[in-house]
C-alpha cells in the first residue's frame, strides 16, 4: 500500500465520522457567530420576525373564526326565562326553544321547552312549532275536568311526546329527511315542576343552597336502560352512511340514540318509537 493511499484512508477515517461532521458544523456556526455578528443577528432577528408574522396572522384568523362563531347567536330574556344559543360551525341554527305561559289563567303550568335538532333543524322546529301548543290545548282542557279525569299532567305530557314523534317521523319519512332533535320540557306551576326529557339534553334545578340537582338524565348506550331498550329490539346496529362520503356522514349508534326524536332511518332500522323519562 502506498503513502498516498495511506494517507487517503486516515483521512476518509477521520473526516467522514459523525463526530467531525458534527464538529465542523459547530465551529462553523461558532466562527460566523464571531466574525459576521451583523449578519448572523440580521438573520435570526429577519426569521424572528417572519414567524411572529406568521403567528398573528393565524392567531387573526383563528379570532375571527371565534368572533364570526360567537356573533351567530341566539338571546331571549324575559321574567320567567333566559336563553343563549350559539350556531357555532353549523351552516344553520339547529336549536329551537320556546316558552308559553298562559296569562289568562296563571293556575296552568307555564311551559318550557329545549330542541337541540341535529342532522339539520326540521325535526327542532316541528317540535317547537307543534309540542307546546299541542301541550297547552290538552292541559287546559285536563284543567277543566281533572276531578273527574283519570289521566295526569305527566302522562298527558309523555303521551303529547310520543305523539309528536310519530308525526315527525311520517312527514321526515315523506321528504327523506334525516333530521332529528333532542326534546326536554319542563311544566312549571305554582306547587308543581314536571319534567320529560328524551334525548341528552339536560335539566338541572338549582336549590336553595345553591347545589346543582339533577332532573333528568341522558339516554346513552352505556346506560343499563338503554342497553336493555336495544336488546329488546335484539339489533345491533353499529352505523350507517347516508352519503358517498361516509367520513363526514357515519352516525354511531350512540348519535342514533341521542337524536331521538325523528331520525328517520335508525327508527324504522332499528328502535322503534322515542323512550320518554319522566321526573315529577
């Protein structure tokens, strides 16, 4: 073996190592830090800048997302009530509420009402639309005759419930809709607070201690209740598609049984008519 072969194979032994590499790129860093300080700082101080730019620009965008988000809402105040609603990303305003207190005759129950619609807001607004004053015509007609009446003011309310969504599911069926809506109704007297809920949509009464009481509770698949509802229908229904792009539009069976009220498919599929719960 030659000298120059020699030499050419320490030098490619101690040249080529990680560790030399990593070494000539620090002392090379070091040696522009030393003698092209300006420069060096004209760099980091260009880059600094471009990335703050960068970042209020996202941070501007994001905050005008918020506020576009936060301006669609809905308000309602009056003496008995309060409402907020926000539209958030939804292309329309899928909840629904509505408050009818009878002024003629403060003995019958006000009555309140919360519709959070999903999949789209017609099955919401056929219950705002329909459930309350359908309520107050059956209540005030239990008013007059309840000594000699064998119903309640809760079974008149779960019946009215289940009424409803048969209704809506006749006339989604008709269009191909595949709206549906929680439903949670609170009948308020003087003496009395009824409430029915079918869906996840929550009522809470706040004590005089100031503690968080529950009036309701969700139907969810992980419930033994709900777990039994399925059963009995003996279906195991995991999800369906309603469109080509399933990653945007696959239901679970958890959403299926949240969307209680309507929701066309699942209903007929799978579990027949809305389970109502009752807290008097």
């Amino acid at each position: 073996m030659g000298l120059m072969s020699l030499l050419a194979r320490i030098m490619r032994y101690l040249l080529l190592r990680p560790e030399t590499l990593l070494l000539f790129c620090l002392s090379l860093a070091l040696w522009s830090f030393l003698f092209h300080t300006d420069e060096v700082k004209t760099i980091v101080r260009s880059s600094r800048d471009a990335v703050n730019m960068m970042k209020g620009k996202v941070a501007e965008m994001m905050q005008n997302e918020l506020d576009e988000e936060l301006s669609r809402t809905w308000q309602h105040r009056s003496k008995s009530a309060a409402v907020y609603s926000i539209q958030g990303r939804r292309d329309h305003m899928e909840d629904r509420f509505d408050i009818l207190t009878d002024t003629l005759n403060k003995s019958h129950p006000t009555i309140f009402g919360v519709f959070d619609g999903h999949g789209g807001e017609t099955a919401a607004e056929y219950a705002k639309s329909h459930l309350p004053v359908m309520l107050r015509q059956q209540l005030q007609r239990y008013e007059k005759q309840k000594e000699n009446s064998a119903v309640t003011r809760q079974s008149i309310l779960r019946q009215q419930i289940l009424n409803m969504d048969k209704e809506i599911l006749e006339k989604l069926s008709a269009s191909y809709d595949e709206a549906g809506t929680t439903c949670l109704v609170a009948l308020l007297s003087e003496k009395e607070l009824t409430v029915a809920n079918v869906g996840d949509s929550r009522a809470v009464l706040c004590d005089k201690d100031g503690n968080a009481v529950p009036l309701s509770h969700d139907h969810k698949p992980y419930q033994l209740k709900e777990r039994k509802r399925i059963k009995k229908f003996k279906r195991c229904l995991i999800c369906a598609d309603f469109s080509p792009d399933s990653h945007q539009n696959t239901f679970s069976l958890e959403e299926a049984l949240l969307w209680i009220i309507g929701f066309v498919s699942y209903k007929h599929a799978a579990f027949g008519f809305s389970r109502c719960s009752l807290m008097h």
